[in-house]
C-alpha cells in the first residue's frame, strides 16, 4: 500500500499542485471515491482519516498545538466495500492555525476540500454550538470562492441547484463530545440533534442573520447531511501515543462510534461524479486539481464549468486517438488484401467503425456541438478511403504479377513468331483464351482483377491484328468478321467496367450514409442515456429542495421559502424542457 503523500502544497502563503501526486492519479483506472476532511488544527482529523485507510498511523498525527498537516495529504487505497473502485483520502491542514499569515489560505483549502470531494467531513471538537458554526464560516464564503457556471444569470446570483449537482454531502464529527443527546426529555439521534442546531431563528436584526446565515448555507448546499458523535478516546496524557495503543487501551464506546463512522463512508459515500452523472477516476480528479488550482493561483474563482469543460477537451481528444487506435487493430488482426470485393472490405470497415464509435462514446462526454465525434467521423471516412486506395493497389501489384507470369510462355512464343505463319491467329486466340481462363481461376486477385486483365489484353490488341492480316488461310471477310467481333468483345469489357465502376461508386455512397446513421445511432442511444441520468439527478435536487422548503415554511421563514421557490421553478422549467428535447428526438 503507498503511503500519503501531499497533493496540494501550501508554501509561503501560495498553492502548488506536487507532479508525484499527480502521477499516481494518473495510473488509477478505476472510478474513485473521494473522502476529505477539513476542521480546526489539533482536532483528530487525521486519526479518523488513517482508520478509513485500514491503518492507525499514515497521516501525522498531531499532538502538540502545532499543526502536523500543510496543504492537502492524499492517500489512495483499494475501497473496502466497493470492488474496482479506489477510495482517494484527503487530509487538510487544520483551519485556524496560528502559524498562518493569511487566513484566506484556509478558505482556499475548504473550497477544494469541496470541490474535490464525494464525501466531505467538518471535524470539530465538543458541541454543536454559536461557536462551533461561527467556526464554519467559510461555508458562508463558498459563493466567494466557487462559480458552478462560467457565465451565471445576469444578476450574478447562481443557483444553488447548480452547485449542489456538484457538491458532496456533508458529515459532521463531533470529537470529544460529552452532553446526552436528548431534546425535551426524550432520546434524539446524532443526526436530529444536527438538524436541531441547523433550526433558524425568527428575527431581521444583524445578530439574528449572522446566526441564521451559516445554518442557511449548510442547508442550502449540503441538503444530504450526517453526523457522528465520538466520546474522548483515552486520558489526555496518552493521546500523543495514539497511533500505538490498540483498540483495547481506548474507549470502547469509542472504538465502536470509530467502526460506525467508517462503515457510514464505505457503504454510503458515492463515488465522485461530475453534471451529468460522469464518474471520476485517477486522471479525472487529476485533471480537477490542476483546474482549480491554476484559477486560484490566477486570481480567479475557480468554476465547475470550465473545469469539466477543460478535463472534456482533454478527454475526448484521447477517445478519438482510442476509437482510432481500436480501429486500426480490428482491421489490422481481420483485413487481408487484397480483397475478393469491394464489399468484403466495405464490412470489415463498417464492424471496425461500429466498434471504434462505440469506443468513443465510453471515453467521450460534453462532446460540445459534436465537434469530436466529428473530428473522429473524418479520420475513419479517410481511414477507409486510405484502405480503398491500398486495396486496389494490392489487387492491381497481385495481378499483374499473375499475368507476367501466367502470360509468359505467350510472349515468348510470339518472340519466337511461332503465330506468324497461316493458321497462327486461331492458334493465338485459343492460347489467349486458355491462359486467360487461368488467370480467372487464380483466388484472391481483387477488385481491379478485370481491369488489369483487360488493359493487358488491350496492349495485344495491335499483335492479334498483325497476327490476324498476316494469315493467309483467312479470307478478307473472315478477317473483317473477327474484326468486328474483337471490337465488340472490347466494348462489351469497357461497359462492363464501367457498370463495375459505377456500382462500386454506388455502394461508397451507400457507405457513407451507413457511416451517418451509425454515428446518429449511437449519439442517440447515448444523449437519451445522458438525459435519463440528467433527470434522475434533477429530480434527485428537486426532491432534496422541496423538502427544504417545508421545512424553511415549517419555521415560519416565508422570504427563504418564496426565494427557494424561484429555484424550484428553474428546476422544474429544466426538466420540461429536457423532456421536450427528447420529444424532438
């Protein structure tokens, strides 16, 4: 198992992305779950990120008031639960550390702690409290720090449907905590109690808001909430030597809230997905670390538009070169030339295409206008004229080497004037005839099989003609008979290569339109998969805000409730208007 090693680094107040990082990404095939963890320093963070691992050390635990972590830690291994997936930890510095000069460094990390993640865990110590939320402030600069949309509404309020089709869901852990969780004398839930601090309070002063604004948020953009209470694991004094004590020196009710936490994230955090519902694996996520963090680095907000857009371009640039390179060896492994006709390799051409397509359309999203699948149409339509071009040169090298050979004796007896003497014409035109008899019977000449034969026989036709004047045992009416039934013998050859040509130029039409309709097809078959996952995505964000709204109208909140409708009613506007798409289609 590799060990953590940093993905994001946070030197002199600047983010960098480490290339080693980005290289074992590179190599990870497999869609990827990702789990991050954000809190305040000197909170645990780590220690439950190093038992996700399967592991009690890995990440630096810290137990001084400095903090251990800088940047971001990535640590990827095989998921417990979930076969070929890989489970991609990240740890984050801790939020609020002294030795800090710019605090918007923290916001930065929280932001791609978010952006990165399927899962994302807000560690805290103690009780969910006015402190702890106030802690959390940097979920109330999320908008600050995120564009869902390269080009937002004209009044530059994006809604939070659009950041939510993006965000991860959100896990709280509550280390340290000591209260009995009741409410009103009765028993409640770790996640009622969360939702009971998340309750809203009537009022329009600045106290009111401030307390009210960080709950909005959580509830806005993490609708899928979770939390988890975890008791002190053992005395003070050893929790320095925590990565070395066994489970039986902790807690044990500890140890089990430990256990409890870990099967939540294995069995219930999704595997990273972008709009639409496309999987995340190794080179993806790297592709989206680099994204987000050029923009920071730029001065600009880092937007999930572009990024997706960007690791798209990246992408499908490579399922073309794929579809190609598929292509290629499906006709290299079947095609032998030159082939018997036309036809023999207009097929293996179409069952390579078919699934050269289909290659592209597994690696290949947010083909924006089309314009890779395209791209891809243009390379295979050259592709197969490249291959017509081989195979008549095949055909026409193979042939006229069967017509050197098979027409030697001829050419050696004309040499010899074996012909030139009466009776020598009927003598040549049977010889003729019998060695062209032989060439016919030969397998696999190809498709220009008759037009070299008859260019050869063309090249006689002077030789047969002096051969023919020059018998004396034929009359001149005989003569002019046979003539006559030369030319006809040729044309009759020249209309039946043109019918050839045209046929052949027929079935390269037909062609083309099969390759058409092939492409059709396919971009069909996959915009309506696309469309069933964009709806169920949708109805998933609907569901999630009108339970929002009964509760914002629940408490009494009308003005959060009306603005949520708006939201609502773009949503619902979407989805009709994805429906209509599918109608046309």
């Amino acid at each position: 198992m590799m060990a953590p090693i940093c993905l994001v680094e946070n030197n002199n107040e600047q983010l960098s992305v480490n290339q080693k990082a980005l290289q074992i990404l590179d190599k990870i095939s497999q869609p990827v779950v990702v789990v991050a963890i954000v809190g305040l320093y000197r909170t645990g963070k780590s220690y439950l990120m190093n038992r996700l691992a399967g592991q009690k050390d890995g990440f630096p635990l810290g137990s001084t008031v400095q903090s251990k972590t800088k940047g971001i830690w990535m640590w990827c291994v095989p998921h417990p639960s979930k076969p070929s997936h890989t489970l991609v930890l990240l740890d984050t510095e801790g939020l609020g550390d002294v030795e800090k000069g710019d605090p918007k460094n923290d916001s930065w990390i929280f932001a791609l702690a978010v952006l990165l993640s399927s899962s994302f865990v807000y560690n805290s110590l103690g009780t969910i409290n006015h402190q702890a939320l106030e802690q959390l402030h940097y979920v109330t600069e999320l908008t600050d720090r995120i564009r869902a949309k390269s080009s937002p509404d004209a009044s530059e309020v994006e809604d939070s449907a659009a950041f939510l089709s993006f965000f991860p869901d959100f896990v709280w852990t509550l280390r340290d905590f000591s209260l009995d969780l009741e409410a009103d004398g009765q028993p409640i839930s770790a996640d009622q109690y969360l939702e009971k601090s998340l309750t809203l309070k009537q009022g329009n002063s600045q106290k009111d808001n401030n307390f009210n604004l960080p709950r909005l948020c959580i509830r806005k953009f993490f609708p899928k909430k979770k939390c988890f209470i975890f008791d002190r694991p053992t005395h003070r004094k050893k929790l320095s030597q925590l990565e070395t004590l066994h489970d039986d020196d902790l807690d044990a009710e500890f140890v089990q809230q430990v256990a409890t936490f870990c099967s939540y994230i294995f069995n219930n955090s999704r595997t990273k997905t972008l709009s639409g519902g496309i999987q995340v694996n190794g080179p993806r996520l790297e592709s989206l670390v680099q994204t987000y963090v050029n923009a920071i680095n730029c001065g600009d907000l880092p937007c999930m538009e572009n990024a997706v857009l960007a690791l798209a371009e990246i992408e499908n640039s490579a399922a073309v070169k794929k579809a190609i390179a598929h292509y290629d060896q499906q006709m290299g492994q079947k095609l032998q030339l030159p082939t018997d006709t036309l036809q023999e390799l207009l097929d293996l051409h179409r069952a390579s295409e078919k699934e050269a397509i289909e290659v592209f359309m597994k690696n290949s999203f947010k083909d924006v206008d089309n314009l890779f699948q395209k791209e891809l149409a243009a390379e295979l339509e050259k592709k197969l004229d490249d291959f017509c071009k081989q195979n008549m040169k095949a055909s026409s090298d193979r042939c006229s080497a069967l017509l050197e050979d098979i027409f030697t004796p001829l050419e050696e007896s004309l040499k010899q004037g074996i012909y030139s003497k009466p009776g020598g014409y009927h003598l040549f035109i049977k010889k003729t005839q019998e060695l062209k008899n032989t060439y016919l019977q030969e397998p696999r000449k190809g498709v220009q099989a008759e037009e070299i034969l008859q260019a050869y026989l063309k090249s006689k036709e002077s030789i047969a003609d002096a051969i023919l004047q020059t018998d004396q045992t034929l009359t001149e009416k005989e003569k002019e008979i046979e003539m006559q039934r030369m030319k006809a013998e040729s044309a009759e050859a020249a209309a039946k290569m043109l019918e050839e040509m045209q046929a052949k130029n027929q079935q390269m039409i037909e062609q083309k339109e099969k390759s058409h309709q092939e492409h059709v097809k396919q971009l069909t078959e996959k915009m309506e998969r696309e469309r069933i996952q964009f709806m169920a995505e949708q109805e998933r964000l609907l569901d999630l805000k009108l339970r929002e709204q009964a509760l914002l109208q629940k408490e009494r909140f009308m003005n959060e409730s009306r603005q949520l409708q708006k939201e609502i009613h773009n949503l619902q506007l979407e989805m009709e208007r994805q429906k209509e798409q599918c109608t046309i289609l």
